[in-house]
C-alpha cells in the first residue's frame, strides 16, 4: 500500500511541476507578446511624427528631399507586426486609418498641390488620425492586464 501512495505522491508531484512550467511559459510568451505590441505601436507613432516633421521641413524649405528618404520598410514591418499581435478591431481600424491619412499627406505633398488648403486639410486629417491611433493604442495596452499584473507581481516579489 505504500508503494502505491509513493507513486501517486510522484505522479501528482510531476504532474504539479509540469502545471507550473506550463503555466510559466504561457506567462512568459503573453507577456513577450505584450512588450511587442507596445514597441510596435510606440515605433509607429515615432515613425509618423518623424513623416510629419519630414512634410513639415520640406514645406517650410527647412530641409529638401527629406521625406522620399523617410524609412517606410520600417513603418511597413511595425505595422505588420501589429496587424499580427493584434486582433483588436479599434486598433487596426485606427492604424489603417493613420495610413491612409499619410498616403494623402503624402499625396497632397508630394504631387505639387500648390492648393495650401488641400495640403492643411491633408496635414490635419493626419494629425487627427495620428491623435486617434495613440488614444486607441493606449486604451488597448492599458485593457491587457497581463504586462501590469507580471510586473506588479515581479515587483513586489523583489521587495
């Protein structure tokens, strides 16, 4: 009978550690998954500013040729990369709409428009659209209780 207890005693044992790295690692790959999803918004946004600064010094001839070297692969793959961690319908509704209003800017820029007022309505149709991708990006991490509760737990562990 108490080889029987014995092997139950190890089985449940194994079993306990085997949970735990499981649960670890799904921790580990959510919170992994977290950070990226926060660099990738973060980049996006610097990437836009950098793209409406670019517009800015062409415009006031501050710099010239500014905005053809702007580094969209970079752009591209944070995007991707968000499409790809995010299922969050307001997020990607937001990061198409910030594109699509740089595609104008840019357009509106770019194609000569000597209509100042297709260039401003293209510049604040961007910014707006930038503003609204922050404002949905932040509320998306800030719902995600995993990158807050892990580090609350690591933090107050260290204490």
């Amino acid at each position: 009978m108490a080889t029987w207890v014995g092997l139950i005693g190890v089985l449940a044992g194994a079993l306990i550690a085997y949970g735990g790295q499981y649960l670890m690692g799904r921790s580990e790959r959510q919170e992994r998954n977290e950070t990226l999803l926060l660099e990738q918004c973060a980049l996006i946004i610097a990437l836009s500013q950098d793209y409406r600064n670019r517009v800015w010094e062409e415009r006031h001839q501050v710099a010239s040729d500014v905005v053809g070297r702007w580094d969209i692969g970079t752009y591209r793959l944070a995007a991707a990369r968000l499409q790809l961690l995010s299922g969050e319908p307001k997020l990607l509704a937001a990061l198409e709409a910030l594109h699509k209003s740089g595609v104008a800017l840019g357009r509106a820029w770019r194609l000569g428009s000597n209509d100042e007022a297709v260039i401003d309505n293209a510049w604040a149709a961007h910014h707006d659209a930038l503003d609204r991708f922050m404002d949905v990006g932040s509320q998306t991490i800030r719902q995600r209780p995993a990158l807050s509760y892990r580090r609350q737990h690591v933090d107050s562990a260290s204490q």
